[in-house]
C-alpha cells in the first residue's frame, strides 16, 4: 500500500467534493442568506452530535477490528447490529423531546433530523467497513458524489423556494445514495456474530467514542455554544467562515485516514519503526496547504468571504483565527490516528478528554464574553492543548522525529508567496486592473499556488522525491 498515493486519491475526492459543497454555499448564503443558512448550520451541528450518540465509537471499532483482516463479516454484521440499535434509541428520543429540540432551532424540524441521522448513519457504518478493508481511496471517492448529490438537490429545492426544508432532504439523500454504493462495494456476507466479536466491538469503543466526540468539538462545538448567545445571522457568518477554514484540513484528513488501516496491520507485526517512519511522514505534509492557506487568509480573507455576499466580510478576522487552528488541530491528527491505530484507545482517550474539555469549557466562557471571536480562540487554544498532550504520549510509545527542517521551508515558501500577492493586491488596489473582485481573487490566488509549490519543490529534497515516488511517469530535476 503506498500512503502517497492513496491519501493523495482520498485528497483529490475531498477537494472536489469541497469544491461543489463551495459553491453551493455560496449560492444559498446569496439566495436563503444569513439567517436561514445560520438555523441550517445549528441542525447540522446538532445532527453531529447526534450522530456520536448513534455510534458511540462502533464506526472506529469496525475499522480496527476488520483491518485486522480475521473474520471481518462477524464483525461487519455485529457493528451493523449494535448501530441499527442505537439509532432506534436516538429516533424515539428526538421524537419525544421534539419540542426542546424546535425551540432551539427555531423552527418545526424534528422529524427531518431523524431522518438525517438515519441516512448519515448508514452511511458512516459502510464507509467503515470500506475502510476497515484497506479501501480508504474508494470511501473517499464517495464523498463527491454525496456532495454532488446533496448540493443538486438542495439547489433546485431552494430555487423552487421550499428553503431550509429542501435543504436538509437534499442533505440526506446525498448521504443515502452514496451509502447505496457503499453497500455495492463493501458486499459484506451476511454471517451470524458470536457474542466475542460484540465484546470486542464494544471494547475499543468504549475508548475511541470520545475520538468522535473529539472530532465533532473541533468542528462543532462552537456553533453550537454560538447558538445561545449570538443571532443565526452571526451563526451563518461564522459557518461560512468555518467552511472556508476547514477546506484545508482535507488533505491532513486524507493522510490521516490512508496511514490508520496500514499502522493498524503494521502494529500486529511488530514492526515499530515502520510506524514510526509513517508517522514522521505524516507530519512532515500534513501542514503543506494549511501553512500557505494561513498566509494567504491573512492578505485576502476578506475578498475571499465577499464571494457568499458583502454581509459576510465582516468574518475576515475569524476566518485568520480559525485557519489558525484548523492548523495546530492538523498536526494532532496522526498523532492521535496512530495511537489508535497501534491499539492504544486508552491513551487517545485521555488525548480526546483533553481536548474535549478544554474546547467546551473555553467556548462557554470566551463567547460570553467575547462574541464569535472567543468562539475562534477556544477553538486555536483547545487545539493547542489537544496536539501538546497527543505528542507526550505517543513519544513515550514511539521514537519519532517531528520533520522541522521539512516544516521551515514550507514557511519559508509560503512567506515568499505572500510578498508576491501582496504586491499584486497592493498592484490591483492601486490600479484597478481587473475592475473584478472575484477576478482579482483567482488570479492572485492561482499566483500564489504556483509561487509556494514551485519554490517548496525547490528547496526541499524530500518533497522532490516525494512527488517522484508517488506518480506514475519521472519527473524532472528530481533525481537529487
């Protein structure tokens, strides 16, 4: 298995996939705005709660144990099992407590989340067993086709005026039909489970629950506190914003994804130095888009957040702040994937309780006191707590070195890509070249791309061999 290969399959997936979720946003920010888009933001953070209470870590039980390539359809079938179990517990308390949760949204909306909470289900429970087969680049390629769907769907909903309603059935056919193809794919046997292979479901679990928890904090956690202090329209600002930030989190998840199923087979073998490599090259690119991505927001954050509508230029800052942390929170990624990988759900636990509390009580306090801004800075500080206490306790396990020469000259690229758009928006604003913002934006943004990739491929010998070694056909000058 080459990591480089399959985590570059599952980013170029998630890119696309981004890129149709991208511009559907922007068409329903201009065409529902804030409001309506802040109310649907509130139901899919509750939805990803949700979705945690309806798993409560099976999904990552069912990888670990079926990557483990020993009776993987007793485990697929058990999994499927205790899901379908916790689902039907989640439907009749949403359906009994369905006032609470109106009231909170503001607006009727129960029945709708149960049905979102069906379709994400089944559609994480295959992904799952995808996964846990070693088939990661096919899970990934599922998440276009989930977006492309939804996004359609939603679209032609909203232009036919049936609004947040069309939204949320359009989300959850994405997730159905995609989970359809899963199913096709996976082609699991239907085998009866013995009560050990439930046993040891439920035993990782009860440690990599709160990885989902940890997860669902970081990308969550803030809308939903925002949900009691701050207008939907602020909510629908600071999700777009959120949107944007997390766009550059997808290649580190696709590197943390690809390396999981292969440390899980490496541990059993042994063969620790092996992980020990995989990690150290894990880090070395999981800040590779999100170090220029930093840079970047910083000069254009606010031409960028003008695309969904002028009312939401007014998150620029936010947008820094949370690119911010989305980049700390990326170089926890495969610490904490590694140590669930090599079977220690104990100590990645304790990581995710960190994070955890840390990212709920932080939220609490700084949005009472400071608005959405508090919301961005509890969310770099939790960040920041979650990566230190990820790394102490995998460095006690595991010698491995955190690549910071390969680090520095991804800064040192990205710097220079930010002189040269500078100069070009300083060049724009003064002249007035284009007459076009969105324009203006691709350009510099495209510009930009090409000066940081050009000159990191420059600079830094592993990257040229990096890329020669995960291509089909040579590439030029990187033979040294």
């Amino acid at each position: 298995m080459r990591i480089g290969q399959t985590s570059a399959i599952h980013f170029v997936s998630n890119i696309l996939a981004s890129a149709i979720s991208f511009i559907a946003v922007i068409y329903f920010a201009r065409e529902v705005g804030a409001d309506i888009l802040g109310q649907y933001y509130l139901v899919i953070a509750l939805l990803a709660w949700l979705k945690i209470a309806g798993k409560l870590g099976i999904g990552s039980a069912i990888v670990k144990r079926v990557s483990e390539k020993r009776e993987q359809d007793q485990y697929i079938v058990a999994g499927g099992i205790l899901i379908a179990t916790l689902f039907v517990v989640m439907a009749a308390g949403l359906l009994l407590f369905r006032g609470l949760v109106d009231r909170y949204i503001g607006v009727e909306i129960t029945e709708y989340i149960v049905l979102l909470l069906f379709s994400v289900l089944v559609y994480s429970f295959f992904t799952s067993v995808l996964s846990g087969k070693h088939l990661v680049h096919v899970a990934g390629m599922l998440a276009p086709l989930r977006i492309a769907t939804r996004s359609l769907l939603q679209i032609g909903a909203v232009f036919v005026g049936l609004g947040l309603t069309g939204m949320l059935v359009g989300y959850a056919a994405g997730w159905f039909s995609a989970a359809l193809i899963a199913l096709v794919v996976a082609v699991p046997a239907i085998v009866r489970p013995r009560k050990r292979h439930f046993v040891s479901l439920l035993e990782y679990a009860k440690y990599s629950w709160l990885g989902s928890v940890q997860s669902k904090t970081f990308n969550w956690i803030d809308v939903v506190v925002l949900g009691f202090f701050v207008p939907s329209g602020l909510i629908g600002i600071y999700s777009v914003a959120w949107s944007v930030a997390i766009f550059f989190l997808q290649f580190s998840h696709s590197i943390s994804a690809s390396i999981f199923p292969e440390i899980s087979r490496i541990a059993t073998e042994g063969e620790r130095k092996q992980i020990s490599n995989i990690v150290t090259d894990a880090s070395t690119y999981t800040g590779v888009l999100l170090i220029p991505g930093l840079v970047g927001s910083s000069l254009l954050a606010e031409s960028v957040l003008r695309i969904y509508g002028d009312e939401f230029t007014t998150g620029n800052a936010v947008l820094v702040l949370l690119i911010a942390a989305v980049l700390v929170y990326s170089y926890q990624k495969p610490l904490l994937m590694t140590l669930n990988a090599i079977d220690r759900p104990d100590l990645a636990f304790r990581v995710n309780g960190a994070f955890v509390v840390s990212n709920v009580v932080l939220n609490v306090v700084l949005v009472y006191h400071y608005g959405w801004t508090g919301a961005a800075i509890a969310t770099g500080i939790s960040a920041i707590i979650g990566l230190s206490v990820a790394y102490w306790y995998l460095s006690r396990l595991l010698e491995f070195a955190f690549p910071y020469r390969e680090v520095s000259y991804q800064w040192i690229a990205a710097m220079l890509m930010g002189g040269i758009v500078y100069i070009g928006r300083e060049i724009e604003r003064n002249n007035r070249l284009l007459e076009h913002d969105f324009a203006t934006l691709v350009i510099l943004v495209s510009i930009g791309a090409f000066v940081y990739f050009v000159t990191y491929f420059a600079i830094s010998r592993t990257f040229r061999t990096t890329v020669s070694n995960n291509l089909p056909f040579d590439v030029p000058f990187t033979s040294n």
